[in-house]
C-alpha cells in the first residue's frame, strides 16, 4: 500500500484525502477554531483497507502537521466505527476527556415540586468575584479526567462560559444559591434565540462543604424552572458518565436518557502543556 495524502483547504475547513493508486481510502476532517485549536469533524477509513490504522493515523499526523496548533479536539459516539476512530486517537496521544450522556425532558410551565429552601440572586446583582471564587472551589473539589493537569485559572474558564452564554443573558439567567447567608450553590440556565433550540444548564454545582445534602437536585431543578419561566419547553442536558450525583439528579428530576454515550477526546501540543 502506497499512501499519498491530499490537503484540501478551505477557509472555514480543512480536509485531508488519503489515496492508494489514486484511489480514495479515507479522509479526515477538521474545522479551525482560532488561536491555535481545532475540531475534528470525522476521520473516515475504509473497512476494505488492508492497514486501516497506518491510514488513519497518516491523517491525524497531517493534522498535527498544522502550523502552530495547540490544541486538537474530537468526538466520537457509540457505533462500532466510533470505536475504531477512539483507538486511533488514543493511539495519536489523544486523552480521553469525558464520556458524555445526554437526557432530555419536557418543561413546559416546570415548577420545582419540593420545598426549596436557598435564596436566590441573579449574578448580574452579586459579586463577579463571589460567583468565580465559589465555581473555583466547586471545580477543584472535582478533578478533571485524563492526564492533563487540572486547570486553576478558573475566573477565565468562568469569563469564556459567560462570553458563550452572552453576558447580558448569563447576568440574568445565570444564578446564586445561598443557604443560611453563605453561597451553597451556582446554576446557569442557558437559553438559546433559536425557537427550536431546547434549554440547556451549563453548569450546576454546590460548594463541596454542602454536597450530598439534596442541594443538587434542588438547583438543578431550579435550572429546568428558569428555563420555563423564561418560555423555554424541551430541556436538554447531558454529564459524564462517571458522574453519579449528577446522572441521579437527573433521574430524580425526570430526565430521559437519550442517543448513545458520546467520548470526547483532547490533544495538547508540547507548547501548550509548557
Ligand atoms: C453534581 C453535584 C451538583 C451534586 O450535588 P449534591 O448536592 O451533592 O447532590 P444531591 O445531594 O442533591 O444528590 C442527588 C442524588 O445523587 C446521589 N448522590 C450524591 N452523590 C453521589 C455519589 N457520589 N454516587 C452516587 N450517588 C450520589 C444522592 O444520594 C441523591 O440521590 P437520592 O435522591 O436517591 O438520595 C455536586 O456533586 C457538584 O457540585 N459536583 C461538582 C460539579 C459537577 O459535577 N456538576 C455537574 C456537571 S455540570
């Protein structure tokens, strides 16, 4: 086997071609998103090649071949070709980040059906650094997976979740749970202009001192409530699957599980581990 890549570079995509004697054996995908880092939309080999992996790893190497990249993402699902395209990531040096599930429900007019005892504040009126300073602890209290180390600038991870969400609606949407004066929780619902769009939670935590002690639930179901309040009526959300409390929220709050369990991978360039 002779294998001869072809780039195809476009200005919002970037594809690479694999031939063997000019014919077509697979292809990869990748989308840039900025500053370095990348998405990858799809490798492909096909299942009649004879060294399917020396193929697609030619192709992630070409990627990584990519002038100053940092950072490489992907997501697979749970067909067996997924599992194909996992083990070469893994291969590539990819680390495996989270294996998402995804549930969904139906909210229309949702009102938290138990005794709610926090107090509520919206985040455009507290604080920035009391609402970072509780998400920092929330997101040290649970180490990421992989072999990457865990992030500390948490008040920039804060800053681009409210840059994505739109500042002005993570202002009002977004909020803080306080329990006995004391910040116990955060959530924030995220509602998108698109009609069809269903609402999602881009994060709901509780300070490590109060967890297990039903606050979760209640935040989260105060999520699904602001959604509702705010006109949205299909709610979706997803979480890792090594994550019990979170899987058990949404069991409890009545969420369905829904599609496969989806893996998503990261590759960090020498440069930007340093
Ligand atoms: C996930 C999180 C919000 C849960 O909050 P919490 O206040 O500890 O959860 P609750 O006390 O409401 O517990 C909810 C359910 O999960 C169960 N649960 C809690 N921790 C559990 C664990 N480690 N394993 C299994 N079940 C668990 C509880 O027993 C409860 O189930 P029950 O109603 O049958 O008793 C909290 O652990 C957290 O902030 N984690 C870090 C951030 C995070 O992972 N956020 C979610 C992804 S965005």
């Amino acid at each position: 086997m002779q294998i001869q890549v072809v780039e195809i570079t476009e200005k919002s995509s970037i594809e690479f071609v694999a031939l063997d004697h000019e014919q077509p054996i697979g292809k990869l995908a990748a989308q840039p998103l900025g500053s370095g880092q990348y998405r990858i939309l799809e490798v492909a080999v096909d299942s009649h090649c004879a060294d399917r992996e020396t193929v697609g790893l030619t192709l992630l190497n070409k990627l990584m071949e990519s002038r100053g990249w940092k950072m490489i993402f992907a997501q697979t699902g749970d067909r067996p070709e997924d599992a194909f395209v996992g083990e070469l990531l893994c291969q590539a040096g990819f680390e495996l980040l989270i294996e998402r599930t995804f549930v969904e429900r139906e909210i229309f007019g949702y009102r938290i059906p138990f005794a709610d005892p926090l107090v509520y504040k919206p985040l455009c009126e507290a604080a920035r650094e009391t609402a970072v300073s509780a998400f920092a602890e929330i997101m040290r209290s649970s180490p990421p997976r992989g072999g990457s180390p865990p992030q500390t600038n948490f008040s920039d991870e804060f800053d681009r979740m409210m840059q994505y969400a739109g500042r002005e609606r993570a202002g009002n949407m977004w909020k803080l749970a306080f329990w006995e004066d004391a910040v116990a929780g955060l959530v924030f619902p995220q509602v998108y202009s698109k009609n069809e769009m269903p609402g999602e939670i881009l994060f709901v935590g509780v300070v490590p001192r109060l967890q297990g002690k039903g606050f979760g639930r209640i935040l989260h179901a105060k999520g699904l409530e602001c959604l509702a309040g705010a006109g949205v009526t299909r709610y979706s959300g997803s979480t890792d699957i090594i994550n019990k409390a979170m899987l058990r929220i949404f069991e409890v709050n009545g969420c369905l599980r829904v599609g496969g369990v989806r893996p998503e991978f990261r590759l960090m360039s020498s440069a930007s581990r340093a």
